[in-house]
C-alpha cells in the first residue's frame, strides 16, 4: 500500500501479519477509491488479500460492492479475504447480492 487513508471518517492501515488492509471508523461512497487503490495494491503480489472490517462501525453498499468487483478481478488461486463483525451484515448482504458465490471472495465473521 502506499501509505495510510486518513478523513475524518475512515482510517485506511496496512496490515502486518498478511497482505491487505484494516478500516477503521465509516465507509461511505466517497471512500471507494481509496479503498479500491489499497487492495489493488496487494493484488500484484498476495495470493490471500485481507480488508479486515472488524473495526468499522457503517459500510456503505458502495463500498461493499467495490469489494466485490475487487474480488472478480482476481484470478484463483488469488482471494479477497474479508474480515467483518456481524453488526455490519456482510454475509447476508453477500447472498442478497448473489455476491456469496463469488470463487475469490470469502468471508470470515469474527
């Protein structure tokens, strides 16, 4: 990653146990590009990219559909690991876009 994102709503950190990135606060629409720009940062070297949301309190649809098109870019055996709590809902609003079937897409609930 090129560095950290930081607005007065979102925090934008490398992770440094696994290739990828963790959010902090909200994400809202205007983020997309800076996420977008963290993970495909990774997507050049990791085969596993992780986002871990486990420390953000709103995702936007936006943002969690950037996710998505981020993880049908990749190709097997590259993923897009996506850490989330279950306030944010990610797993049922995955399957309410079909998203759950996604190859390169996985999602692990902490």
């Amino acid at each position: 990653m090129r560095g950290y994102f930081v607005d007065e709503l979102l925090l934008i950190t490398p992770l440094h146990r696994a290739a990828g990135v963790r959010l902090y606060g909200e994400v809202v629409g205007a983020h997309k590009a800076s996420l977008a720009v963290a993970v495909t940062d990774y997507s050049r070297s990791a085969e596993e990219i992780t986002v871990d949301l486990t420390q953000v309190r709103y995702l936007a649809n936006s943002a969690l559909e950037t996710l998505v098109a981020l993880a049908r870019s990749l190709s097997p055996p590259q993923c897009l690991r996506v850490l989330a709590g279950p306030e944010l809902r990610v797993g049922e609003r995955l399957a309410a876009g079909g998203w759950d079937r996604i190859e390169t897409l996985r999602l692990t609930s902490e």
